[in-house]
C-alpha cells in the first residue's frame, strides 16, 4: 500500500492496514472512544449510492481506529480509480469527516493465488 497525502493505492487482493488517529484542533491525538464508530467508505465518485467496500470500526486499541482490508474486499474490484472518505460518529452522535474524499486506487496483480 502506498499513501500519498489522503491518497490511497494498493494492490487489488491484498491484505492492509490501516490505522487512524484523530488529531484535534490543537494538535494534540484524540483517542477515540467505545461508542464511537469508524467508517472507512469505498465508492465508484462521490455522486453515487453504491458502496464498493465499507469497513465499520467500534474498537479501538490503544484510541486508534485499525482498519483491516482483508484480500476478498478488494477481489472483485476492477483495476482502477475510486473514491474513498473516513467518517467519525461520536458516541454523542457527532458526526465529522476526518478524511475528506480522496482517491482511492487499485492496481492490477500478477499472482492469483
């Protein structure tokens, strides 16, 4: 996986990890906390209703979102460009976007197995 400002590209198939920290406003980590939840979102464009893959988070060791993209996410995704956001729902039911949309790519594989 390579990550490029919010900009994300992998190999279609593979196993990633990602882990999300929320920075607040004074620069300081704000752990995330039970009762909040974690939504990484993978769409064709921003316009559309259809999610491609979508990853729920509501355990976070350690207050940090993991979010595990397991090789059957990805499988059936053609090659190419997609859209992705991170969404926060605060147990208070606060809702923010912490990674704004962004691209999110998947190149081709070589070995099927």
């Amino acid at each position: 996986m390579k990550v490029i400002g919010s900009n994300i590209s992998m190999i279609r198939g593979d196993s990633e990890t990602i882990t999300v920290s929320l920075i607040g406003s004074n620069n300081v980590v704000v752990p995330f906390v039970a009762g909040d939840t974690v939504y990484l979102t993978v769409k064709i464009n921003d316009s559309t209703v259809t999610k491609l893959l979508q990853k729920v988070i509501t355990d976070f060791p350690e207050g940090k979102a993991v979010i595990e993209i397991k090789p059957e996410d990805t499988k059936s995704l053609t090659f190419g460009d997609y859209v992705y956001d991170i969404q926060l729902t605060t147990a208070l039911g606060v809702v923010t976007t912490i990674v704004t949309p962004s691209k999110f790519s998947i190149k081709g594989e070589i070995t099927y197995e």
